[in-house]
C-alpha cells in the first residue's frame, strides 16, 4: 500500500468546492478529522456491476477522500462469486454489501429471520479480516416482480401462486441459478417451477423491457429500491415464507479502515433510509446521471462535507 500523509479536512474540502460546484455546511464524523501528520495506506473500495451499488461506493469514496484518505476505485467489478474472494485476500477494503445475500454466500444453508437476526448471522459467517459495519434501514433485495396484467391474469398475490400457473418464464442474472433462492428453493419452499431466461444487466431495462413486452412472465432481478417498480406499477409478489432474504445495505471493511472511516461509512449509512435510496436510484435510472454526480449532490445535500 502506498502511504500518504493526510492533511486538513477544510484544506481538502476547499480543494473538492473548486471542482464540484460547492458543498453546504453541516456536521459529521469527517469533522473530527485530524490536523495532520497521519500515514494511511490506500483504501481499495469495490462495487457490484450494479448501478445503485456504485453510487454507495462512490459516496464511500468521495468522503473518504475528503477525510484524507488514499482511495483507489475498483468499481463494477461483477457479482458477488467474482469479487468476494477479493475481499477475503485483502485486495479489496471497503464494500457496500447487502446482509441477507452476503450471509447466504457465506452460508448457503442460513435462512430467514428478523433483519437483526441475518445480520447478527452475518457478522458471525464472514471470514477473518472482514467486518460487517452498521447496516442502513434501506435495501434494495431480490423480489420475485410481474406485471399488473400478468397478476390479474393468473390472480397472483404472494411466490406460491405461481406453482397454480403453467410455463413459467423468469429473467434472471447468470448467478441465479445456484442461489438458495433461485430454481431449487422456489420448488422446495413453494412448489414452484420455472424456465429461466438469463438477462444479465442487473434489473436494468433489458430486463425491465422483457418483463413489460411479455418475453418473460416473472423476474427476481429488479431489486426493492428499482424506480422501474413504481413507474410501471409493476407487482411484488409476497413471499411469507421467507424464502428472500432481507438485504439492508452494509458496509463490509477490512482491518486496514481505521476507526474513522468506520465512523464515516457508519454515518453514510445512518442516512440512507428507503426514500433516500430510491432516490439516488432515480438519479440514476430515470435521468441517466453519472455515479459521481449523484453521489457528490447527495454529499452536499446532507452538508457532509463542512
């Protein structure tokens, strides 16, 4: 790791103001950063090929880098079985990961329960090295989504309807496959069968579209926070035997961030309600706005920055 000595957090603030058209004022763990003289190493932080998950790591950045922090991008690297190893080897620092999901690639055989109960589990599963920070109340977890016109049809309202319909076809990403949730647990916990037809963009309009034309009847891939749910009315199916599990955005950090970033990814993540995640998503989807931006406006809204 490269060390780099840090300087004042209003020295590095004035710094972003000359280039990101100024920050508000406010408070927050980058407040208390010290005056100088500390050697870090670099902060390697990654995100999934997913939109949302790289406008949180690019929050994580953009603050981190403010406090002083050497930061290096390693974003849209994949899915969770192409970047976890990285994380487990110490390649990769900080990650915002999601709980229910995590825990379920660490241990296939966890199941469900309250949301304190995965992530209790969760900060148990990961391997050495790794700690799973303070989660959000947000999340953004795989549904199992139709259309309206597809419920009425086939009068669905929660998973297990759709073990009363024949042929059905469901967009999914390539890993979905060999999740607890995907093919195998759908036919154990719901008796349901399903023809998957890969569509490999993450929920985004490739899947959207198939879902909307008809191609596909079903898919798991447009997660909680996706604009595309409410803009098209589109219809979770509900899953009372818990079959997904919950997925509250959590920063998961090796030993190498020190007890600030910690406070800063924590109080990230102290802000991140539902409403602000759907949010940065529309920013995204609806109005095609880069990463970066999104995340910067986000900072300067919430006055992270003073």
């Amino acid at each position: 790791m490269k060390p780099r000595s840090r300087g004042p957090l209003a020295v590095v603030a004035a710094a972003l103001l000359l280039t990101a058209s100024g920050c508000a004022g406010g408070s927050d763990p980058l407040a208390n950063s010290p005056a100088g003289g500390v050697d870090e190493g670099t902060l390697v932080i990654g995100s999934q090929q997913y939109y949302s998950n790289t406008i949180i790591a690019e929050i994580y950045a953009q603050l981190l880098e403010a406090a002083g922090y050497d930061v290096e991008r390693d974003f849209e690297i994949g899915q969770r079985e192409v970047y976890a190893s990285e994380l487990t080897n110490g390649n990769i620092d900080v990650f915002p990961e999601y709980t229910g999901a995590l825990l379920q690639y660490y241990d296939p055989a966890a199941g469900s329960g309250t949301p304190e109960e995965v992530y209790e589990a969760l900060t148990e599963s990961l391997p050495e090295g790794l700690t799973a920070l303070e989660p959000a109340e947000a999340t953004d977890q795989n549904e199992f989504v139709v259309t309206p016109e597809y419920a009425q049809e086939h009068d669905l309202v929660s998973i297990g309807d759709l073990a009363g319909v024949d042929d059905v076809v469901m967009a999914s990403s390539p890993e979905f496959e060999t999740r607890p949730f995907g093919p195998e647990g759908l036919r154990e916990v719901y008796g349901v069968e399903v023809e998957l037809q890969v569509i490999d963009d993450s929920g985004g309009p490739l899947t959207v579209n198939a879902l909307l034309d008809g191609e596909v009847d079903v898919t798991a891939t447009i997660y909680s926070a996706n604009p595309a749910i409410s803009e098209h009315g589109l219809v979770v199916l509900e899953d009372p035997k818990g079959l997904l599990p919950s997925a509250h955005l959590v920063p998961v950090v090796s030993d190498d961030a020190d007890d600030e970033a910690r406070a800063i990814l924590n109080e990230v993540h102290s802000l991140l309600s539902q409403d602000e995640l759907l949010a940065l998503n529309s920013r995204s989807v609806n109005e095609q706005a880069a990463a970066e931006v999104v995340a910067r406006e986000w900072i300067e809204k919430h006055s992270l920055l003073d």
